[in-house]
C-alpha cells in the first residue's frame, strides 16, 4: 500500500518476528498506521534504508501475500509468482 500523493513511505506484509527487529534496528521502519501492526510495517523512503533492503522488503511482502490467496487464484497467476527467480509453492 502507497500513499499516491505522499509517495515518502508505503506499507509492507512482514513476518511479526522480522518486523518487531527492524522496526528496533530502523528508525524508518514503523508500525503500519490502520493495519494490523504486527503483521505489517510502515517504511520511509526519506531515511536511510539501502535500496537492497527495500527490495528484499518488498519481495519477503509479495511472498506472504501470495502464500495467503487461494490455491486457484496463485495458479492463475503462474509466471507473475517468481520472487527471486523461484516459483512460490504451498
């Protein structure tokens, strides 16, 4: 989730153990505000977050969204479930 006209931060799924450690080691990496605040993170884009963190932020969220739609639907995306050059799978 993305503020389209405040694009300083957006929101991304975490694991709540991963999340409780970065928001402690990131002062840019907060609890989500309206989300559920274990399950997801706020990140702000104006800190000092490398861009390889980001991305594997971004990838860990994509991969546990995925884990969460129904079987069906994850096949219908076949060729879109690629994180990292794998195939996601149950």
């Amino acid at each position: 989730m993305i503020d389209l006209e405040r694009t300083e931060w957006f929101v991304l799924k975490c694991n709540p153990d991963m999340a409780i450690e970065l928001r402690e080691k990131y002062a840019e990496i907060s609890p989500a505000w309206h989300m559920n605040k274990r399950h997801w993170n706020q990140i702000n884009l104006f800190g000092y977050l490398s861009e390889e963190l980001i991305c594997s932020l971004i990838r860990h969220s994509y991969s546990l969204v995925l884990q969460k739609l129904p079987k069906a639907l994850r096949i219908s995306l076949k060729g879109v479930t690629e994180v990292e050059g794998s195939v996601l799978t149950e």
